[in-house]
C-alpha cells in the first residue's frame, strides 16, 4: 500500500482556495506537501492551459518515485464537479518507495499508464485518513509479449533520422548531457509515448527511474522538474524553456538553444555502434541493460567502460574482442580498478581473459596491476587458465610477480581440482631438494613423471595442475641460482600450498633455502612464519641433519639443543614450547598456530599436557592484567576439549579478569591447595595481591616454614602496597597475628600500626593473652617510632584489660594533646574495661594513665563511677569529694557518694570518710531538710556506726542555731521520714545529760504535742 495526497477543493456551494484536502495519515508534513503541489512539481502555472486538462508524471524525491496526475474534477455521473459555482482542477501524489519498483525493471513509464486511468475522489471536509493505494502493477513482471512490444517501438524510432543520425539516440544523447527534451503530438505514425518509452529503455534499469517525465495537458515553462516533457496541448517553439530542446518529429529535426556537441555522448556512440554492427542483438542488448540495477550509477558515469563492458556479452563472441579493444583499452590503473568488479560479477570470461592479457603489459610498471590480475586468474575457467598459463612460462618474470602474491594457486579449485592434487602429488612427492637443484641444476623433465590422475578426473584440470607445478618449479629453480633469500621467498608460497600436502617435503624444500648464511633474525622469521609448524612431523634425525639445526648450532645452541630435546623426548619435553618461542621471538599468533599443531599431532595425557598449559598461562599473563583467550585460541580450545569445564572458566576470566576466577582455573589444574595458591600467586600475585593473600593466610597461619619461604617467593606479597595491606588487614582479621608475624620476619615493621595493631589488639583481648612471640615486637622502638597517637591509645587500652600484662612506657612526648573525640573513646573505653576490675591497684593505675593522657578530674570521676565497689578504696575517691576545699553536692554526686558508702574502709580511711559525711550533714542534708537523701545515705552505708558518729557530730554543730520550736519540729519531720534513730540522736547531741531511757519517750512525746 503506497501514501498519497489530493490537492485542489472542496465540492460544494462554498468557494474556496485551492488547498491540500486529503492525506494519508503518515504524511503529516503539510507544509512540504503544499510546497510540491503549489511551487516545485506542477504541470502549469496558476492557470491551466485548456478548460479540461489531464496530465501525469513522476519524478524521484527522497528516495520515492512519486506518481502525479492532475485532471479537471469530475463526478461519478462524468459532470464536471464545483466548488461554489466554478469548476476546479485535483492534483494526485501517490508515493512509492524505490525498492518497490524492482519488478518493473526500471520501466516506471508503465505507472503513467496506470495513474491515468485511476480516478482522483472528490472531497467535501479535509480528509487525513486517505487510505493508502494498491498498485498490483508493481508486482507484474514483464512478460515476453511486452518485451518483443518494446522491440518493436525502439526499432520503429530508430528509423527516423536527420542527418544521418538516428533522432531518438540524439535525444537520448541530449537528455544524458543534461537537456530537458520536449516531445509533442504532431500526426506522426508513432506516438509520443513510444519515443518516450524507447529512450528510457535505451538507458540502465537503474537509470531509468532518475528520469522525470511529465505528459499530458501543460506548460513547458512550469516543468522544469522534468526531463522528458510530452505535450498533448497546443505547442509553440517560440515559448520553449532555455534548457529545453524540442524534438518536432514532424520535421525530423531538433529546435531551441543548444550546441552540436550536445548530441555527442560516449555511451550513446557504444548504443550506436551496437546496433549497427548486430541489430538482431537488440533484445539482448536490452535485457543487458535490465540486469544493471545498482544505485550508484548516474547519467554522467553511463560512459564510463565498466558500464559498457556489461553489454558487450550481448554481442556474438566474435565481434566482443573488438568492442573490448575498441571501448575499453588503454585504461589507467584505476579506471581498471572500477572495471574489473562488475565483469567478475557478470563472470564474463571473455572480458576477463582481455583484461588479463591488458593488465599483463602494465604489471611490470605498475604494482597494481598484479591484484587486479590475480583478482581475474581467481575467476576464470579451466580452458581459460590453460591459456594463460602458456603465457606465463614464457615470461619467468611476470610469473614470478603473480606466484608471489600466493593468490595464483589460490585461486578456488573448479570441481574435481582438488581430488586431482592430491592424487598427483601423492603419487609422485616432489623428489630433488633444493640443494640438488643447485648443485645439479634443475630438471624440467620432472614433471613427466607425475603420474595420471584418476579416469573420473577433468583432462583440463589435470594440465593445470602439472602446467603450475612446472611453472612453481621453473622459478625456484631461477631464484635459488643467485639467492637464498629470494628462493625462500618463493618456496614458503610453495611449500606450505596444497600443491605440497606432504610435510616433511614441505619441510625439505624450505630448509633448503638455509643453505646460505642468514642472520639470526632472519632465521628466527624463517622458523616462526614456516618451519616451526612442520616440526611435529620431523623426526628428530632429520632435524640434526637439516641446515635450520646447523644455522642454530653456530648462532644460539641454547634453541638447538631445546628443539632436539623437544623432538627427541616427545611428551616430555612439551613443556619447553614456550621457553623456545620466547628465545625464537614468537608473537602470539605463531605461538597459538605452534602449540596447536604440536597437541593435536602428538598424542597426550592430561597430566603432560597440563604442563604446557601451565607454562603457556603463565607466558600469556607476563607484563599484562588482562585474560585473553582469542589470542592463544586454538590451544585453549583443545585445552577445553580434554577438560570441559575449562571453556566456562577460560570465557569468565575473558569478561571478567577476576582473583576468583584464577582460582577456579587452579582448581580444574591442581588437586591441593598449596599448588593452587601457588599458580594463582605466581601468575596474578602481582595484580590482586590482597586477594591471593587471602589465599595464603590459612596455608601458612600455623606453618613457620612455608611462611619464611612465602615471604622470600611470593609475588602477592612483594605487590603488596600499604593500602592493600590495610583491606586485607579488615578482610582476614582473624589472620591479623599471621600478618603481623609475616611483616616481622620481612621486616616491614612501620606497617605494624594502625588497623593491623587495633585488630591485633582485639584477637588478644578475646583469648585473653598475648602471643608471646609479638609481646616484643609490638613495644620495640621499631615498631613505635612511627606510632601515631591513636596507635599509642590502643596499646594503651590492650594493657588495661583484665588478664593483659604489658607493662607499657610511652616515650616523652607521645601524650600529646587528644583531639575531643580521641578524649570521649578513651574515656568511653576506660569506663568499659574498669567496670570488669576486681582489685583498687587496677582502678589506680587506669586513672593514673588517664591524667598522664590530660583526662580532667570530672573526666577521671566519670570513669570511677563504673568501678566495682572491689576495685575501689576510699584513697581512691577522696580527691573527687571536694571541689575547690568546698564538699561535693550530694544530689549532684549520688554515684560517686554511693560508691564510697558501699565500700569497707579500713583505719586510715575512716577519718576521712566521717569528716566528709560530715560536711555533707552540715552543708546540704541537714540545713535543707534534705530527709529522703539522707534515709538513702543511711541505708546505703556499710560503714553504718561511721555514719551514726557522722550524723551525731554533725547536729551537735546545726542545732544550736535553732529555735526550740525548729528543733522540735525537726524531730517530728524526722519521726515522719521514719528516721527515728536520727531523732533520737539529735536529741542526745542536744540533751547530752538525759539518760537514754528516756530519750524516745520524750521524743514521742514532742512529736505528738503541739507547740
């Protein structure tokens, strides 16, 4: 279905302008529409030419063919339709996409045809859902009827002539150098369609649809857009367009502004003589012209010989030499580039035979000559070959410039070839070497003695097998006379082809070309690109004679003696490939191409061949952080042959070049743990150094032996930074005693510090001991001369713990100033561990340390509010009873007070203790009524007489200010508070000489009396 649009009016009694009126729903640019319609591809200007008009045409606009037919608007009765009261005019656009028109050929004049017939609707509101057209046209392929139709119309039009020169090429000729042509209708016997479809099929498939026709009722001067203009209407030559000629057929002559030469075209000439010279090849020369189809062909490149030699196999054999020599000799190198493509395509063997010899004359001139020739020997038939190849020994030197290139005997074998190769070439090896043809000279009777191939295979093919060989052998023999150099550069084209399927004759011939002196990296390129694939089918004799063992011997024995080992030990020697590749200088091509031949030619068990595999890893992964298998493809393929899962390992390191997945492929190779890490080590230590020494940690945690060997060997731990130290200190902590033992023995002390020392700390404070063997290293001046404050602070914290001996001296000057928050965590920790002492000399030496670190008195106090009352005296807590030789407040310090009053005190202490309850009393308890604290005191206090001499002393000092009235009242507040014994000793401190008898009577008494 093909996109379209109408534009005119609408029908109905309103007037209006002429517009767009309908679409389909994809063409939804109007302004481009409009555009099309109103400026750029009309048929006349705002007036058309007669009251009913009807023309079409097509043009090409991006990338579409686009059908136009314009008409006088009709209704379905035939009546002229109106819009208001005027008739109008519609304009159809239909749009097809250029690969649909494949079917037609390029004959898109057939679609004008068609449009014309097909009627435009008629529209009263604007329509945006225009149903897309079918056109089964497009899907019709040429019938032969039509074809011999169209032979008939060009050969009508060809008889017309003016001056000896046929009208329609002329016009063909004008339109191709650029001319619009002008046809009209004069009463001729022919009409303007058939002169309008004779020069389009004059033209390429291709080419055909680039032409832009309009036909019918018009303007000339409004057509500009079209090249080929066929006026129905009334004409006058007085108004042609300056770029338009008219062709008046009634007159057989051509009128408008133009020059001679515009009739003058190299590809109209080709036509001209074409069908001059073979008329009866008209047909053939048309359907020529339907198969050139590509899109880059333009009006000005149809002149050009690559175009026109894909219509000369329309004519007979005979005449096609002379249109070669006449239309498509005497090329340059890149005319000939263009030229030789579309005759391979075409497999036109004639023309490639001609370029062949053409391009033999420039090749010893010009180097790009010789692909373009090897490009044609590639194509070309067996009876064709044979040809050339006549040619070829005749001309040592030509011949030698094609074998060089190799492509000679590439060139892919007809049917039957091969078998005829192999049969020939087994049956007689090529028996001289290239010593003998030296020495003795080379016997071209040789060839005689190939034998005959098979009943079933081609005679031709077998003569160019033995014509090639003689050819290969020919030149050889030249070169070998005056150079080794030269000899090998042609018998590495040789030997290695399927010309020579044996290998150790293969072998043979190359070694031969070492008979000179060569350097030795030259050498080493002549083993690499060669000899080193034939080497597995060399016995170990052979080699010892050859000269490659010769040229070793005296220029590095150490890669001589290895390839004899290698060929002499077989299996056990498969692990020296790549020391030898390395000292050859293989790049990793050669070295994937050498490994593959030798697996695949030698037979292995898994365990010889995971030798080479190891090697040829570790070879692979030098000076690199990256896994590539393509580089090394085929021998990790063969690999993954023997071991399955080894392609899922080798394709995850290939994506992601991971520690883990290194440690898969140890786990396909080696059974223990220890040969894994090591592999793993040796080839990624360096690059994931934490990681590998995660690997590690547990193998060498309790073996002192195969740590000291770690430390000297391993390439994880020679790689390892500082900060790699650090992750692997936080992701194997309980590894932290074995790293700190491992930076001892390899004596990288300044790293005992930081995370490391406060992880160490803490696996010591959880097995509650240190290890011996580190009790030193971590307080030798090695170690601490490079601590920081923070790595002193958690020194200092292992040695306050409970069941900790180190006796830790902080050197002058360490106790710097702590920042807040160091001040908070070593309060905050000493809190936490003092909690957990049992003995006061813990507790002293923890607040001892704590002032040494600038803690404050409140700060010490804080800390000594979480002692056991086991791990506290009163010696202790005394310099926290007075602040400024004021007592402490109670209510302020009930922590630290309680813990004093729950403590046994011994002589010395107690004095001390009752002055301060003392002060207490007189100070804060007693003056402010303070009952509930002091019932709290009261029954908090182990010391229970200290407190009741406290309390007395303490109230024989505050009642004598007060009124006999307070007093008594104090006691009843008392007696309330259920502090009777306090009352009782208020009392006696007041009353001192009433007996004790009588003391609680009267105090009962007081209490309930009123004053």
């Amino acid at each position: 279905m093909y996109s379209q649009f109408i534009y005119g009016k609408f029908v109905g009694s309103r007037s209006s302008e002429y517009q767009l009126v309908a679409r389909s729903p994809d063409l939804t640019n109007e302004a481009d529409l409009n555009t099309m319609a109103e400026r750029t591809h009309r048929f006349w200007g705002s007036t058309p030419p007669e009251r009913e008009v009807k023309a079409v045409g097509i043009f090409l606009h991006n990338q579409n063919l686009v059908l136009v037919k314009a008409e006088t608007a009709v209704d379905d009765r035939g009546q002229f339709a109106v819009n208001g009261v005027r008739g109008f005019n519609q304009h159809r656009y239909v749009f097809i996409p250029i690969a649909s028109i494949s079917a037609l050929q390029g004959r898109t004049f057939r679609l004008l045809v068609w449009i014309l017939k097909q009627p435009i609707p008629l529209l009263v509101e604007f329509n945006a859902h225009l149903e897309p057209l079918s056109i089964s046209l497009l899907e019709e392929p040429i019938s032969a009827e039509i074809q011999e139709q169209e032979i008939g119309k060009i050969q009508t039009c060809l008889q017309y002539t003016d001056q000896q020169k046929t009208l329609l090429l002329s016009a063909l000729a004008a339109i191709i150098n650029g001319k619009q042509l002008l046809l009209t209708n004069e009463q001729t016997d022919i009409a303007p369609q058939n002169w309008m479809d004779s020069l389009l099929l004059l033209l390429p498939a291709s080419i055909r649809p680039q032409i832009s026709v309009a036909v019918g009722t018009l303007k000339e001067q409004e057509c500009s857009w079209a090249q080929l203009v066929i006026k129905t209407n009334q004409h006058s030559s007085r108004s042609l367009p300056e770029n338009m000629i008219w062709l008046n057929r009634a007159t057989q002559t051509f009128q408008g502004q133009f020059d001679e030469d515009i009739f003058e075209n190299r590809y109209v000439d080709y036509i001209r003589d074409h069908i001059a010279k073979a008329p009866d090849t008209l047909k053939q020369l048309i359907q020529k012209l339907d198969e050139i189809v590509e899109d880059d062909i333009t009006l000005e490149s149809l002149a050009e010989p690559k175009i026109i030699v894909r219509l000369i196999p329309a004519l007979p054999e005979e005449q096609q030499d002379i249109f070669l020599s006449k239309y498509i000799s005497g090329l340059t190198i890149e005319k000939w580039e263009e030229f030789i493509p579309p005759i391979i395509k075409e497999d036109y063997q004639q023309g490639l035979v001609f370029s062949w010899i053409e391009l033999g004359k420039k090749a010893m001139l010009e180097a790009q000559a010789i692909p373009l020739m090897l490009q044609i020997w590639s194509r070309l038939e067996n009876i064709q070959l044979v040809r050339l190849l006549d040619e070829l020994n005749n001309n040592l030197t030509l011949a030698e410039i094609l074998l060089r290139e190799k492509r000679l005997l590439d060139r892919p074998m007809r049917q039957g070839e091969n078998t005829i190769i192999n049969y020939t070439l087994k049956s007689q090896p090529y028996q001289p070497s290239t010593q003998t043809m030296y020495s003795e000279g080379y016997d071209p009777d040789a060839l005689s003695r190939i034998s005959k191939p098979p009943p079933s295979s081609s005679s031709s093919s077998t003569v160019i097998v033995r014509k090639l060989i003689e050819l290969c052998q020919k030149v050889v023999a030249h070169k070998a006379k005056s150079s080794w150099q030269k000899a090998w550069g042609f018998a590495t084209n040789l030997a290695t082809h399927k010309f020579f399927p044996d290998e150790t004759e293969a072998f043979s011939l190359l070694d031969t070309a070492l008979l000179g002196e060569i350097s030795l990296k030259d050498l080493y390129n002549c083993f690499t690109l060669k000899l080193a694939i034939l080497l597995p089918n060399i016995e170990v004799e052979q080699f010892k004679h050859s000269n490659l063992h010769r040229q070793l011997n005296s220029k590095n024995l150490a890669v001589a003696d290895l390839l004899e080992a290698l060929l002499a030990e077989c299996n056990a020697g498969l692990a020296n490939l790549p020391e030898i590749a390395n000292l050859i200088e293989m790049d990793n091509a050669a070295k994937d191409n050498w490994y593959k031949i030798f697996l695949k030619k030698w037979s292995f068990s898994w365990e010889q061949a995971k030798l080479l595999l190891v090697e040829v890893i570790k070879d692979n992964q030098k000076y690199r952080n990256m896994f590539s298998r393509d580089e090394l493809r085929q021998t990790y393929t063969w690999f993954e042959q023997q071991q399955p899962e080894l392609k899922a390992i080798f394709d995850s390191l290939q994506q992601d070049y991971s520690c883990d997945n290194w440690v898969n492929l140890a786990h396909a190779i080696y059974q223990t743990q220890k040969e894994q890490t090591e592999f793993v080590d040796s080839l990624v230590g360096n690059i994931f150094p934490v990681a590998v020494m995660q690997k590690w940690l547990p193998l060498i945690a309790d073996n002192d032996n195969l740590r000291k060997n770690f430390i000297a060997t391993s390439s994880a731990w020679q790689s390892l930074t500082v900060e790699g130290f650090n992750q692997l200190v936080h992701r194997s902590q309980q590894y932290v005693p074995t790293l700190t033992r491992c930076l001892r023995d390899a004596l990288r002390l300044s790293w005992i510090k930081g995370d490391l020392l406060h992880y160490l700390c803490q696996t010591w404070i959880r097995q509650k001991r240190i290890d011996e063997d580190l009790r030193n290293v971590i307080t030798s001046p090695s170690v601490t001369n490079t601590f920081t404050t923070q790595d002193w602070l958690i020194l200092q914290r292992l040695s306050w713990e409970p069941g900790i001996e180190l006796n830790l001296e902080l050197p002058l000057g360490v106790k710097t100033a702590l920042t807040p928050e160091q001040k908070i965590t070593l309060q905050m920790n000493a809190k936490t561990i003092v909690s957990r002492y049992n003995h006061p000399e813990q507790t002293r030496g923890l607040l001892h340390d704590c002032a040494g670190w600038g803690l404050e008195l409140d700060e010490q106090k804080e800390i000594l509010k979480a002692v056991q009352p086991s791990a506290c005296n009163a010696n202790l807590i005394s310099p926290y009873l007075y602040r400024e030789a004021k007592v402490i407040n109670p209510a302020e310090e009930q922590q630290l007070i309680g813990l004093l009053l729950q403590l046994q005190l011994n002589d010395s202490e107690r004095p001390d203790v009752e002055k301060f309850s003392v002060d207490v009393f007189n100070q804060y308890i007693l003056p402010n009524c303070a009952l509930i604290l002091l019932k709290w005191w009261r029954d908090k206090a182990v010391e229970k007489q200290l407190y009741k001499v406290a309390f007395f002393t303490a109230t024989q000092t505050y009642v004598q200010n007060l009124s006999i009235t307070d007093f008594f009242n104090y006691l009843k507040v008392l007696k309330t508070h259920s502090l009777v014994e306090e009352a009782g000793w208020m009392f006696k401190a007041t009353f001192s000489w009433i007996p004790d008898l009588l003391i609680q009577p009267i105090i009962a008494f007081i209490v309930d009396s009123t004053f």
